[in-house]
C-alpha cells in the first residue's frame, strides 16, 4: 500500500470533522426544537434544496435574477410569508404590506428583542447595552 501524504491526511481530518460537526449540530438543533416545541411543521413554506453551510443562498446566487426579483418569485410561489435560510440564519420573509403591517405593530413585542448569539457579542457590546442588541425593556425605551 502506498503511504499517504501529509495532505491527504490533513485533508482526510478536516472532512472528517465537518462531517462530525454538521451531524453533531443537526442533531442538538433537533433537539433543541423538541425541547422549546417548535417543529418543521409551524414555520411557513420554504424552497426545497436546502444546503448545510449556504441554505438557499446558492439559489439567490445562481439565479441569474436581481435579489428582489428572486424574492418576488420565491412569494408568488410559495406565499406572503416563506422562510428562508440565509447561510445558517433562519429568515422569515414577509413580502406583502398587509402582513408587514401584522408582524410590525400587532406582533411588535415577540420581534423587539434580540438576544445575543454569543458571548463574545455580549464583550463587544458592553453586556448588550447598545441599541441593537438591548432587550425590550426599561434601557431599551431609554436608548431610544
């Protein structure tokens, strides 16, 4: 058998770990939808073709239209409202003004506060105290 080379093997070991990394992460965020009891099934409509890094950011490349163009035919085609996955950020995307409106000031308080994604936001932003990652609340009425 021939030996294998430093780069081969190095290679073989990365593979390796992002194959590992993706089922590991698959399979927490699997469960972490159990746990909070949201399914596949409550989120709006999606393109089918989801990939493990891009999500759908492959079809909006590659789609030869301008991206609001690709957004208009992704809502005649699967509805006001469809989610998408932006890279690995899950997005909700609401093309029609009446249901804007409905997300924008009756469903205000459920899309005001954004937690931090990480620790290390919570360090650059001073223990999310700036505007744009304040939790609704008492600081967050007086930053604005």
């Amino acid at each position: 058998m021939e030996e294998w080379s430093i780069w081969t093997l190095v290679l073989l070991g990365i593979l390796g770990w992002v194959l590992i990394w993706h089922y590991v992460h698959q399979n927490m965020e699997k469960k972490m939808k159990r746990r909070s009891g949201l399914f596949h099934n409550t989120l709006p409509p999606s393109p089918p073709g989801t990939l493990p890094f891009l999500g759908h950011l492959h079809k909006l490349l590659l789609s030869r239209q301008t991206p609001h163009r690709w957004f208009d035919d992704m809502s005649t085609r699967y509805g006001p409202i469809l989610s998408l996955q932006i890279g690995c950020v899950p997005t909700l995307v609401v093309s029609s003004p009446e249901m804007a409106a409905q997300v924008l000031h009756t469903h205000d308080l459920v899309f005001a506060s954004r937690s931090p994604s990480s620790s290390a936001a919570s360090r650059f932003t001073y223990n999310c105290s700036g505007l744009g990652h304040t939790p609704y609340g008492p600081l967050w009425r007086k930053v604005m």
